[in-house]
C-alpha cells in the first residue's frame, strides 16, 4: 500500500511540475516563435508553439539600431564591474563578520540585518551619490547598492561553516587575514561565489531603475533603459512599419517588440547551463548553515 501510495503521489507530482514548467516556459517561447515568424502568420494569430513563415527580418531590423549596440556595451561594463565590485566587497565584509574574534561582531550584524527591513529610500541615496560626485557616470550604476545584507549573510554563514582548523593551520605557516582570505577561503567558496555572483550579474543586467536616477547621458543608458523606450515608446517598430507596406501594422509592432525583448534577454541566460551546479550548491549550502 505504501508503495502504492508513493508512486500516485510522484506521478502527481511530476505532472504538477510539468504543468509548472510548461506555464512558465510557454510565454517565452511563444515571444520567439512570434519573432521568427512572418507578419501574415502573426496577422492571423497561427503562431503558437511554432514559428512559421520563417524570418529574421525582425531580428536584423533589431541589432542594426545602434542605441541597441550601446545599450549592450554599457550593460557588459555594468555587469563584469559591478558583479566583481559587489563579490569582492560583500564576501571580504562576510568573512570579517565570520571571524568570532572581531571586535563589534554581533552588533555590526544586527546593524545590518536592519537594514534588510529598513532603508534610506531614493532621496537620501541620490544625495548620497551627488555629494559623492558620481551622478551620470559609470560608477553611478555600481557602487549603489554593491553590498547586499542578505547576500553578506550568506556568505557568513558559509565562511563560518568552513573547518577552523584551516585557519590554525594557515596561521601556523604566517598567514595573516588577508593571506588566509585569499589563499584558503576563496578557493573553497566557489559555490558561493557562483551562485552569489549569478544573483547579482542578473540584478545588474535587468536594472533600469538607477538609470533613471542617476543617468541624464544616453549613451551610458544601459540596456534595459534602451529597451524600456523601444518597447514603450514603440519608436523602432513605428521605423520598421513606415519601411514596410504591410496592413498589418499591429502585429508589426509585436513582432519587433517581442524580437527586442529576446534580444537583450538572451545572453543572461545562457549563464545559467554553465553555473547550474554551482548555482543550487551555493545557496543550499549557505542557507542551510545559516
């Protein structure tokens, strides 16, 4: 009976999470096979789970916009600086609040945990960067917001699980705590490392809001700013319709649109197959010791 029991409950199981997947998969894929299909199939809604009518029409009429170029240029920047920025100040931060001989440690760490409840808001932060002289400039979209208290928490909570005989050992040999830092602690945190870095590499490429902040120059517009006044603004799809005698001028502008927002979404994902296994491992690993 047991046994009974346990295969219905996989079966239901594993045609929930299928049912899951499907929902959250469906969307996407249906915004790529709209893009690669030609504007009489999307006109008479025959797309679906395929495209049809193949084309890169779209697609080319997309990467040939040059604010798509800079946007994309900026976004890199942003992102490799900013993730390196953000791993190396939160996880140094980290693993002096997982050293128990720290002066200050549990109240340093109460003050942070508050901050994860309570913070300063937009105003005070945008006089915080104008009074630090980095509005409309590169560093504008890095430093704000570069350490995370929930982020610093967890990777305490792993530098604190490593073995303290590690640590005997390396001082036995005349390592300090910087020498200790880099030559024990980074190699064994790879995990962390990797699925923090994926958190912030992804929250780097999607921000749009400190630009409208902090940013008045359009070409350090990264490249959610770019696609947010493409889509919204339609401005490339109109361009694409006014070169295009076609009636179907709505369904123009969705296949442009949804052609944009692939574009640019894409190359993040393709991160994903290449930190998976560091990816649940680290953040299992720190939330459990936690």
């Amino acid at each position: 009976m047991a046994t009974r029991q346990w295969d219905a409950f996989t079966v239901v199981n594993s045609l929930f999470m299928l049912v899951l997947v499907f929902v959250m998969l469906y969307p996407f894929v249906y915004m790529i096979n709209v893009s690669l299909s030609s504007e009489l199939y999307v006109m008479k809604n025959q797309v679906s789970f395929w495209p049809k009518g193949w084309t890169w029409s779209w697609y080319r009429i997309v990467l040939h916009d040059s604010r798509l170029g800079i946007g994309y240029r900026n976004t890199i920047v942003y992102t490799a600086l900013g993730t390196f920025i953000s791993l190396a100040a939160t996880s140094m931060g980290a693993y002096a609040l997982s050293r128990r001989r720290m002066v200050l440690r549990k109240s340093l760490t109460l003050a942070i945990v508050f901050t994860i409840l309570f913070s300063g808001g937009m105003i005070p932060s945008y006089l915080v960067a104008k009074e630090l002289g980095i509005l409309n400039s590169i560093w504008a979209m890095v430093l704000p917001g570069a350490v995370s208290a929930y982020n610093l928490l967890i990777f305490r909570a792993f530098f604190e699980g490593l073995p303290e005989e590690l640590f005997d050992a390396g001082q036995i040999d005349g390592l300090h705590d910087m020498s200790l830092f880099a030559r024990i602690v980074v190699p064994l945190s790879k995990p962390v490392y990797a699925a923090i870095g994926l958190f912030v590499a992804v929250g780097i490429w999607n921000n749009f809001y400190n630009a409208l902040i902090y940013l008045r120059d359009a070409n350090l517009f990264p490249l959610q700013s770019v696609l947010r006044d493409l889509v919204i603004s339609g401005s490339l799809a109109n361009e694409a319709v006014s070169r295009s005698a076609t009636r179907g001028e709505t369904n123009v502008v969705v296949s442009i649109k949804y052609a944009t927002i692939i574009v640019s979404t894409l190359p993040i994902l393709l991160l994903y197959p290449f930190l998976q296994k560091y990816f649940v491992k680290g953040v299992l690993i720190g939330s459990v010791k936690g």
